[in-house]
C-alpha cells in the first residue's frame, strides 16, 4: 500500500536567499503572492484555486487602506521554473462581519480541491501566518519581535533573540484487527453520523510510537501492537503535524468509547463502510484530512 502522504516537494524553500533583504526585496517584485486574511486566502471565483496577487497589487491595496502593510514571508522557488512565491499576511482592518468577503476562503474549504503546489504554497503560508500573528513579543523578555529571515524567525527588537516557528505534534492511528476490520470513534463536538480515526497530541518526553498506544487506550480502551508509520500532513488548524500510524489489536470486542471525548465506535469492515457512506448513516472525514486519506487507503487495498 502506498505512503498516506509521502509526495516530494514541489517547492524549494531556498532557505539560503533568506538572509540577503535585496534579494528577497528583488524575489518580491516578481514573486507570485498567496494573500493570508483574517484566517482566509485569496482564491479564484469559483473557490477552487487560490489567487495570486503581485507586488504592484499589495501596493495598492495598502495604498487604497483596504489592508494594512502586514507582513512578507518568503515561500520559496517553484522547484520547475523558479517563479518565486510570497506570502503576505495581511488583514482588512475595516472588517466587523465573521462572513468571507468574496473571494477568500479558508483551508478547510479548498483545501480538497487544491494541487500538490497549491496545497503546499497554501500550508506553508498559513501555518506561518498562524504562528507570526500570535508571536508579536519575546517570551524572553516581553518587548516587541520583528518578522527576520524572509519570516523563516522572529527576533527580538530588544534582546536579540531569535524566535523559530513551532509546530505541535498529533499522532493519528488507524486501529485494525486480525479479519482487517477497522474501528473509528465519533468526537462528542462532532456532527451526528461523522465518525473517523483515533487522534491526539504528542506529551513532552513521549515517542509517536508511546502517543499512539496511549491515546487508543484512552479513547477506546484497547492495547494496540505493530505501529507502522504511514505518512505525516501539515495541520496549520493552528499548528499542527498529524504523524499518521497504523496498529492491530487482538481485542477488537474490549474497544469501548471512553465516553468524554469519544461518544462512540464502530468496527468496520469494507462492505459495512460503504453500505453505511451509502445510506447516509456515517459520514467520513472532509476530503483534506489524513484520517480520509487514510481510510481510503485501508478501503482501496
Ligand atoms: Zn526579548
């Protein structure tokens, strides 16, 4: 079965150009730019690509006061051609509404019709968008930081120090047993119906392997072995990296919701799945998440 995740990059992150400010300032003026917005991204009409503005369009929309400066961060090279590729994290300070304006969505609404490029581009400026915005003083000494290294860091305006973007680790585990069944919880916040994989994050002085067998156990009351990884997708909702894993059980009957976070749980075989997606009494997880590409992975081997 192939990897859940386990395409090579489309994007040279160049992390060398990142120190020089005129060449990053020469990259800007002819750089594609993916425009992060009060948590959305520019996208075409029809909502299924994101629209890239260029250096002369930011101009001008800073110019007009329909968004505030923001900030640049340098994405990289298209490994292809080399067209480079900004992000530019900028909000639209006369907004009251919590509606899109037209033409930004969020991730979780395109994210399933994106490209390999465009998923990437799309990750790479929301988790730094994510990180940048809530990171605007040193958690040394309290002064204000300053976007450094084409937005790679942050650095202190008074100590100096330098601030690296962080990332949260979740593992998440596809539980099978021995006839190849698989089990999937449904969260209590969740929708009636939608059910999907086993999911948590990563406790300091913990392996993957340690979080996996801990977090089945919590939330279904099963011990797991074979924990094979499968593959790992950025989850920018805010921080996130999902490590994908899978993992048998030999006591598929013991597996009970643990009744707080996890409401309830199935055992599934591949005819019971689709009977179930087909009569509408389950829904899967949204198209650009691990746990459905996962299951897809199981239902298509
Ligand atoms: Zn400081």
């Amino acid at each position: 079965m192939s990897a859940v995740n386990g395409q090579v990059s489309k994007m040279d992150r160049a992390g060398h150009l990142r120190s020089n400010q005129a060449t990053l300032d020469e990259l800007w003026a002819k750089a594609k730019i993916v425009h992060c917005s009060d948590g959305r991204l520019a996208v075409s009409l029809n909502a299924t690509e994101l629209r890239f503005l260029k250096a002369t369009d930011v101009a001008e929309l800073i110019k007009s006061g329909e968004f505030n400066a923001g900030e640049k961060y340098f994405l990289g090279l298209d490994q292809l051609d080399s067209q480079p590729y900004f992000a530019w994290s900028s909000d639209h300070p006369k907004s009251q509404s919590d509606d899109a304006p037209a033409g930004y969505a969020t991730l979780r609404d395109i994210g399933g019709d994106l490209d390999e490029l465009q998923m990437e581009l799309a990750l790479h400026s929301v988790a730094l968008s994510n990180w940048h915005k809530t990171h605007p003083h040193c958690a040394r000494c309290g002064a204000q930081t300053s976007v450094a290294m084409g937005g790679a860091i942050r650095t202190c305006d008074t100590d100096k120090s330098e601030h690296y973007p962080r990332t949260d680790s979740a593992v998440i585990v596809l539980v099978r047993d021995a006839n190849d069944r698989i089990l999937l919880g449904r969260q209590a916040i969740w929708p009636e119906g939608r059910f999907s994989c086993f999911a948590g994050f990563l406790e300091p002085g913990e392996t993957f392997e340690q979080c996996v067998q801990r977090e089945v156990f919590e939330e279904s009351g099963i011990a797991v072995r074979e924990i094979n990884y499968l593959g790992s997708q950025p989850w920018p909702f805010p921080a996130s990296i999902m490590i994908s894993f899978e993992a048998i059980t030999d006591f598929p009957e013991a597996a009970r919701p643990d009744g707080e976070e996890i409401v309830q749980i199935k055992w599934l075989s591949r005819t019971e799945l689709n009977s179930q997606v087909a009569d509408g009494s389950l829904s899967m997880p949204p198209a650009m998440s691990v746990s459905r590409k996962m299951i897809d992975r199981w239902l298509h081997a």
